[in-house]
C-alpha cells in the first residue's frame, strides 16, 4: 500500500512538471463577488480546453451564472441558458457534446482496486467487482481512456467539465470546493485546470442563499461579468 501511495504521489508531481510549462493559460473570470483566477493546461485534453478557452475568448460564457452551488461540494456554471443575452440557436447547436480525455494510468485507477476506493464503498463485501481495478469496472460502464494525457485528479480546487454519463461534455463545468476532492468523478469527469487565486471567491458563491434545488436564489445570482484570457 505505501509503495502505491509513494507511486502515486510522484506521478502526480511528474504530471504537475509537465504541466508547468508556457502551454497554460490563465483564464480570469471577473463575477459581481469577486476575481476567479485559473490556471488552464490544453495538455491535459486538448480538445475540451479549446472549447472552453473559445467560449470565453468569444465572450459566450459571460453574462452566465454559477447555477448550482453545493457547499462542501462544487459550484457549476458555463449552462449557456443562463446567459443574460440570449444566444442565438446556430451558435448553441454547435457546442454538443464532446468525448471524455482522460487517462486511467496517469490517475492510478488501473492500479486502484475496487475494494480500496470510494467506489467499493457501496458494494457488499462478497461482490467480485471489488477485485477489478477502477479502470476495469469504468470500463465496464462505458467509459474509455486515452492515456497518452497528462490526466490531473477531480481535487479540491480543480476545474472540471460537467457530464453525467460516458462522453456527455457540454459547455458547462464545475469548480470543487471538498477539501478532500471529488475522488469517485476520476475517471468520469475530465479536470482542464485548477483554481490559481480567488479561491476566497469561490467559496463565498458556495455559501449564498439558495434554493431546495442548490440553485442560488434569483437576487443572489454569482454572475460572469467578464472574463480575461491570458
């Protein structure tokens, strides 16, 4: 068990050294509670981070609003339904869904049993899926895995795109705001990034008044009011 952790842990400082190079850029969204400051590495999907720097170089994500916040979880934004200014259809219809880019072997879920992680929690003892790796059983589920990327982990202050099911990526993502992570989203939600300042901000949006639904309520909206690309 130390000789994985000991593993893990320098691969994930190898992938943090990949990472440190002139390829990131830095996105600044600008809200009525304050600056949130991300760092954005293209390296780690390059397609999903092209997306998402195009949808705030064109302005498309300003004037949305962080739609769900749940405290000690995440909050979500980029749905751009909330926009202020409506968009035209041509333009929506062309964000559809986009795969997954994510690497099994950079993220240790080829070497992480089952039974040792927050997945085998939920499964009775006696269950032979507890043997699999957490490669195997995603697998299983239909998720797939390119592991020629530099894949970071779903922790706490990580960017990520939100979907709900194998290659279901729109336009929306969430921010984590679990101290300890989001571990069982690893292998199912890509991370394009991390939070470098304003992390302050983040968890003032976390904490507004809300509805039964985490949904801000209409007089506390956290709105995008503009963004800056570096």
């Amino acid at each position: 068990m130390l000789k994985f952790l000991i593993s893990a842990h320098l691969i994930l400082l190898l992938s943090v050294g990949l990472l440190a190079t002139d390829e990131v850029k830095l996105v600044t969204f600008e809200t009525n509670y304050g600056s949130i400051g991300l760092e954005i590495y293209p390296e780690v999907a390059p397609n999903l981070t092209a997306r998402f720097l195009e949808l705030c170089e064109k302005g498309y994500y300003t004037g949305t609003y962080f739609h769900f916040i749940d405290v000690g979880f995440i909050i979500a934004g980029g749905d751009l339904f909330t926009r202020k200014e409506e968009l035209p259809d041509d333009v929506i219809n062309q964000y559809g869904r986009m795969d997954d880019e994510i690497s099994a072997k950079a993220l240790g879920l080829d070497r992480l049993l089952v039974r040792n992680s927050f997945l085998g929690k939920h499964l009775e003892r006696d269950n032979p899926v507890r043997r699999w790796s957490v490669k195997e059983l995603l697998e299983h589920q239909g998720y797939s895995f390119d592991d020629s990327l530099p894949s970071i982990p779903n922790e706490y202050g990580a960017i990520a795109i939100a979907s709900n099911e194998p290659n279901s990526n729109y336009t929306q993502f969430f921010i984590i705001t679990a101290q300890e992570g989001t571990p069982w989203l690893d292998g199912k939600n890509t991370a394009i990034g991390r939070i470098k300042k304003g992390m302050d901000t983040v968890h003032k949006i976390e904490n507004l008044p809300q509805d039964a639904y985490h949904r801000p309520l209409p007089e506390n909206r956290p709105v995008i009011e503009n963004i800056i690309v570096e």
